[in-house]
C-alpha cells in the first residue's frame, strides 16, 4: 500500500506552531511543558537536530517524535499523532525511523517515559518489543 504520509526532520521556526499545537491537543499522554517552548526547541536542535522528525501529509505535520542520544542510551519524547490519522501506521513509522537512526549512531539501548495510566499508548510499546523497566524516575529542576 502506499504510505498516504511522508517522514522528514523538523525544521525551525517554521513548523514550530503545527507541531505545538498538535502536543496540546494530543490529549493527556503529552504533558507541554516549558522545555517545548521554543528557545528550548533550538537548544535541542543545536544537539541532535536529526533526531526530531515529523510526519507530514497534504494536510501538514500529522506527528512527531523527538529522539536523543547522549553517547550511551537514546530517549525518545513527544512521540504523538494527530487524532484525526491514528490507527494508521504513523507513530510505528516514526518509531521505526529513530530507532534506524539511533542504531545508525551506535545506539544500543533506548528509553521513553510514559504516565502508567496511558494504556493505548504501553499497548503501542509493549506490541513493539519495549518492555517496563523496574525503576523509580527522579528528576530534578536544574535552571
Ligand atoms: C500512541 C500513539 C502515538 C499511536 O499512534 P498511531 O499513529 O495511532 O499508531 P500506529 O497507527 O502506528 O499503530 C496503532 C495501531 O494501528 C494499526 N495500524 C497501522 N496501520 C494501520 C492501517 N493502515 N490501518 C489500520 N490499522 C493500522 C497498527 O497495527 C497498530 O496496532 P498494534 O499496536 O496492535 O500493532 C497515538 O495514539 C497518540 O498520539 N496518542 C496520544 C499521545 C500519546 O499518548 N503519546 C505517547 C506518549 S508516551
């Protein structure tokens, strides 16, 4: 079947508003938050700029997904998809490329977060071989 879609790197600013407003309307699996403000944006992309792709159609950005590397494991954020085109590959195509592009730098291992009461979303990782770590997250606010 040929993809209705297309899978390319995020370009800044000009998809900076498509892709804000699809993380505030992805419902409650997606938490903004001021590291998605843009200056924090273009720090990100000063780091790993190819790591940031996005999915596109005539419509315009249908998802997202912002990978990282940090020389020993990969992270995946903000992997999201537009309600209206679920259910149809994108979030497994996006998935499938940073994990390409993470292997393609040497990647061996890589981690995502998610809030334990997103179950579609445990589903979609678990169907794709991801598998819950037993570990407890701290994080710390830093600036
Ligand atoms: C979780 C999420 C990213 C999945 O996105 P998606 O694009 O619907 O995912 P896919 O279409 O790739 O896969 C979903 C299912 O659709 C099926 N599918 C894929 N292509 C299809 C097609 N052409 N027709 C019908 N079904 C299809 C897949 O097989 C998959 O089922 P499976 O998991 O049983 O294998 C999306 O629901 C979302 O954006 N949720 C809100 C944000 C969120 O919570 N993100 C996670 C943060 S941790």
């Amino acid at each position: 079947m040929v993809p209705t879609f297309h899978l390319r790197e995020f370009r800044f600013p000009q998809d900076y508003d498509s892709v804000f407003s699809l993380w505030q309307t992805a419902g409650e699996g997606i938490h903004v938050a001021r590291s998605d403000m843009p200056e924090e944006i273009e720090k990100k992309l000063a780091r790993d700029p190819d790591l940031f792709l996005v999915a596109e159609n005539e419509s315009g950005i249908i998802g997202t997904i912002i990978g990282g590397f940090d020389g020993r494991r990969g992270m995946m954020y903000h992997l999201a998809v537009s309600s209206k085109y679920r259910q149809k590959g994108v979030a497994s195509a996006l998935v499938t490329e940073l994990e390409t592009r993470l292997k393609g730098k040497g990647c061996m291992r890589m981690y995502l977060l998610v809030y334990p009461e997103n179950r579609p979303a445990i589903d979609f990782y678990e169907k794709r071989n991801y598998k819950k770590m037993n570990v407890d997250v701290y994080g710390k606010d830093l600036l």
